[in-house]
C-alpha cells in the first residue's frame, strides 16, 4: 500500500497536467504572456550570441551570413501562400463544424506541398552555382564555398516549405501555447550549434547546418502538437490530387502568397541593395540598430497572432453573438496595438544609442535619422496590423485585394529603395520602407473596416497619424533631451509618461480596460482543469 499512494498522485498530477494544457492550448492571453516572456529570454540571450558571433566570424563575414540569411529566409515562401490558406480555412472550417470537409481539403493540401517542397530543393540545387554571382555575394576571408552554402540554402527552403504545412495547420487549430517552450529550447541550440562552428573557423555553408536541423526537428515537433490537439487531422496520408481541391487552392494561395511576403521582402530589399551598394560591413550596423524595434514588433504582432485564428472563428460563425464578439475584439486589439506601437516607439529613441553602445560599442552606432525612420517603421507596422491582418481574413475577395496591394507597396519599397541606394543613401532605402509600408496598412485597412463595417478613420487613419505623432515627439526629444544625465532621464520618462496618457485617452483605452485583461490573465491559473 505504501508503494501505490505516491504511484496514484503522479498519475493524477499527469492527468490534470495533461488536462489544464489541453483545456489552455489555444488561450489567447496564455499564449500572449508565453510568447512575452520567451521572447524576453530570447532578447536576453541575442544580447549574447549575437557579439559572441560577431568576435567569432568578424565584421565582414556576419554582414555576408545575415544576407544570406535573408535570401535563406525566403525560401518558405515557395510555400506560394498555401500555408496562409491552411491557417485560414483550418479555422473558418472548424468553426463552421465541418471537420470532414476539412480533412478532404488537408489531403489535397499536402499533395501540393509536397510538390512544391520537392521542387524547390531540385530548383535552387541546381541554381546553387550561379545565385551568389547574380545576388552579387563577394567571397570573403573564411566564407568558403558560397555555391555548397546556396546548396545548403536549397535544403533549407525545401524543408520551411513542409514545416509551413504543419505550423499554418497548428496555427489554425488554435495550438497558440504548446510550441513556445519547446521552439525557445531549439532556438537556443541552433545558436550554440553555429557559434561553436564559428569559433572552430569552419566554413559558412556548415555554420548553417544547425538551423537546417532546426528546421527537421520544427516538423516533428509540429506532428506532436497537432497529434495532441486535434489526432484525426495529424496524418501524413493520404495524399490526394484532387484538382477541384487543388484549383481552389492555388488560386486562393496566388494572392495571399503575395499577401504574406511583404515584412520578408522589406528586410531582404534593404540587406541585399545595401550589401550591393555599400558593402556588407555596413549591414551589421543597419540590422542591431533596428534590434530592439524588432524585438517590440514582435511582441506587439504576437497579440495579433494569438488573437487571430478565434477571431476567424467567431467571423465564420453563424451565430449572432460571436460575430459581434469578433468586432469588439478587433476594436481592443487595435487600440492596444497602437499604444504599444506608439510607447515602443518612444522608448526605442530615447535608448538605442546607449544600448548599443553597450551592447556591440559606439562605432556599431547610426545617425539619428536612420534612428527616426526605423521607430516609424515600428510604430506605423503596429497601428496598422490589424486592418493589414483582416484583409484575407474578412473575405475571399480580401485575400486578393490583399495580394495585390502587397505586390504594389512591394514593387513601390524596392523601386524607392534602389533609387535611394544609387544616390548613396542608405537613410533614404529606410524611409522607402516607411513610405511603402504606410500606403500598404492604409489601403488595407480602408478595405478591411469597410467590409466590416467599421470606422476606416477610428481605426486606421487615426491611429497612423498617432504612431507619426509618438515618432515625432521622440524625435524632438532625443536632439533636445538626451539620455546622459539623471535629470533629463528623469524629464524623459515624465514626457513620455503624459504623453502616453495622452494617446491612451485619444484611443479610448481607460483603467477598467487595464483591470479587465489584468483579471483575465489572473484567471487563466486559476482556471478548473
């Protein structure tokens, strides 16, 4: 008796373990605050790994790996956009109830990706020789090959391909919190695995090797949580050609195809015109300056991403009561963005030269005006998501409006950048991306609240000049407040507090709001299992 108490209490502990991660998979608050607080450990620990591998790989070879890096990056949108539409009708077809539709539509889906995974490993396999020269790569000390690194890349693109099927399909169960912990820990040994290669002077092609494993082991850790959630719909077969399926599919995927690449191709454009421009020593300094900006758009975006696939539900429902739900959650998740943007924004100009300097040294720090247009780029990316996710959201004809704007503000960034680098500009190639990226959230927006019927000027035209508004006062306030005593850091902190006050009143947003999520967070770890 005494050995079967203890047995009885861990099994037990399981099944509630067990139960309460169940019951919390697709919480939007718990995935918000998971993906937070790993996001700041992720923070915390490219503080490290980042001058760890600059001292490792020098200057000139990071600059030349985080281009590569980018054009790497884009082979998962050979995807063509199926992924986006997995996300979607996974959950418009779950909330309608009709799981049997969706299995007939994921058979045929992973036909497609299987083809197009295929082929874009033998493509770019066979491109490896020449793509360094096109995409003028210059070989630098300790490079080595850059046609095997290309090859490397081909493997790569191929399996971001086949993990876009899995996470577009967790994404769209509604599995918010499972992978967050688990994708830290594989994040981390990607970065430990590429540094100790780099201390050991290998080549980059094989510095790359721990990411294409990352990327491996993503897809089986994808069939787990999706095993875990939802077992009917974690199947490999069959895998089924069925061309009403498979016509519906790309001609969704055309569009959204565009609709999704529009952030990959902004940061590819400026690394790439001025790696070609100016020289890949200059892009380490462009890329850790706009670090922490990336860091709060993430953070920012992940209430969008968690917040998403139940909101895609509640609009597909036919009942009354949740498609109203869905537009007072749309309204709370935009003001609360916009503030975000606005005060990420502010604190951004007020620190980043003190914390690069810190952090890498004072020659890794940039003009003010690269400082400016980059706190836009922020702020005007967080006010205007919402509307900008919405769009193939809301609709069909959403996602082609959207895949066309996206290709317009893609075709209007690269053409103003590309101008801007040839009169030897690199500030002009970051506001190219403000000015593209406005005319996008704009338009998208306008189509967006209007097939909702919602207010465009409440929500997106307001809210825009809002975030110009917080990146001209922190303007002003960095070339006449400087952070280099403790008085004026004590002026800063209580200018930026009353103007925040100022944009939360302006937004709507009042303490009850606060307590409201407050409360909801506080009830998630007391919720019954």
């Amino acid at each position: 008796m005494l050995n079967v108490a203890p047995a009885s209490v861990k099994v037990s502990f399981r099944n509630r373990a067990s139960t309460w991660v169940r019951n919390q998979r697709s919480s939007t608050r718990l995935g918000f605050i998971l993906q937070i607080f790993c996001r700041i450990l992720l923070s915390l620990f490219s503080l490290l790994w980042t001058p760890l591998l600059l001292n490792s790989m020098g200057r000139n070879l990071n600059g030349l790996f985080l281009s590569f890096q980018s054009v790497a990056s884009l082979g998962g949108l050979g995807d063509l956009g199926v992924g986006g539409v997995v996300n979607i009708q996974t959950s418009r077809l779950l909330g309608r109830g009709d799981e049997s539709q969706l299995r007939s539509f994921l058979a045929s889906a992973r036909a497609l990706f299987l083809v197009l995974g295929l082929l874009a490993i033998f493509t770019l396999l066979l491109l490896s020789p020449w793509l360094p020269e096109l995409l003028k790569f210059t070989p630098v000390p300790g490079s080595g090959s850059l046609r095997i690194l290309f090859a490397a890349g081909a493997v790569s693109a191929g399996l971001l391909i086949f993990n876009s099927y899995i996470s577009n399909l967790n994404y769209g169960c509604g599995n918010l919190t499972l992978s967050v912990v688990p994708t830290f820990l594989l994040v981390q040994l990607t970065f430990l695995g590429h540094w100790l290669l780099a201390r050991g002077g290998f080549p980059l092609w094989a510095q790359y090797l721990p990411y294409i494993l990352a990327s491996f082991f993503g897809i089986l850790l994808g069939w787990a949580y999706v095993r875990f959630s939802h077992p009917a719909l974690a199947h490999a077969f069959p895998i089924t050609f069925d061309f009403k399926n498979l016509r519906a599919l790309m001609g969704k995927s055309f569009w959204l195809y565009f609709y999704y690449i529009s952030a990959g191709i902004y940061a590819t454009t400026d690394r790439l015109l001025i790696n070609a421009g100016f020289g890949s020593e200059q892009i380490p300094s462009y890329v850790y300056n706009y670090k922490l900006c990336e860091l709060a758009l993430f953070v920012i975006m992940t209430a969008s991403f968690v917040a998403m696939p139940k909101i895609t539900q509640w609009m597909a429902s036919p009942e009354t009561a949740e498609r109203e739900r869905s537009v007072r959650e749309i309204e709370r998740l935009n003001k609360f963005q916009t503030f975000m943007g606005c005060a990420a924004a502010l604190v951004y100009l007020a620190v980043n030269d003190v914390f690069i300097r810190f952090w890498l040294g004072s020659e890794f720090q940039v003009p003010v005006f690269w400082q400016v247009a980059f706190a836009a780029q922020l702020s005007v990316s967080a006010a205007g998501y919402v509307g900008f996710d919405l769009a193939a959201r809301c609709s069909d004809r959403g996602i082609r409006i959207g895949g066309i704007s996206v290709i317009s503000a893609v075709i209007l960034n690269f053409v103003l950048s590309y101008v801007a680098m040839k009169r030897g500009s690199i500030l002009g190639i970051a506001v190219a991306t403000v000015f593209a990226q406005s005319c996008l959230v704009l338009g998208l927006g306008r189509f967006s609240f209007g097939e909702l019927k919602m207010s465009w000027w409440k929500l997106s035209f307001r809210t825009w000049l809002l975030a110009l508004a917080a990146v001209a006062l922190g303007f002003g306030l960095k070339s006449y407040l400087p952070l280099d005593s403790l008085q004026n850091g004590c002026l800063l902190v209580m200018i930026c507090f009353a103007a925040l006050l100022i944009i939360a009143r302006a937004l709507n947003i009042s303490l009850a709001d606060v307590r409201q999520e407050l409360n909801l967070v506080c009830g998630l770890l007391k919720s019954k299992t």
